[in-house]
C-alpha cells in the first residue's frame, strides 16, 4: 500500500487512466528504479494485478 500524501504524481498517470479498460494491453517500460511498480501499485491500488519483468542478456 502506498500513501498518498508521500505518492509523487506523474505526468504519466492521467494517460494510462484514460486508456484503462479498452480491450489492449499497456506495456509500462523503462529504466531500472523509475517508480514503475509504484505507479501501476497506485493505479491499480485495491485490485489485483499481474505484471512482468523481462531481462536481457
């Protein structure tokens, strides 16, 4: 569970918000440390989630 009031919005958010829901997937990619998992835990806060790493070599 994240706190909202220690949560940083990102300019992202409203974005994904909107494509919710639409029948697609929503690839999340990016750097390592980012706040990816935070974003999508904030998002998807009180509902289940699956998510994915994938590693190069």
């Amino acid at each position: 569970m994240i706190a909202r009031n220690s949560y940083i919005e990102r300019k992202l958010s409203p974005i994904i918000q909107e494509k919710l829901f639409k029948g697609k997937a929503i690839l999340l990619m990016g750097a390592r440390q980012t706040g990816k998992t935070t974003l999508l835990k904030f998002l998807f806060s009180g509902r289940k989630i699956t998510s994915f790493s994938v590693f190069s070599r």
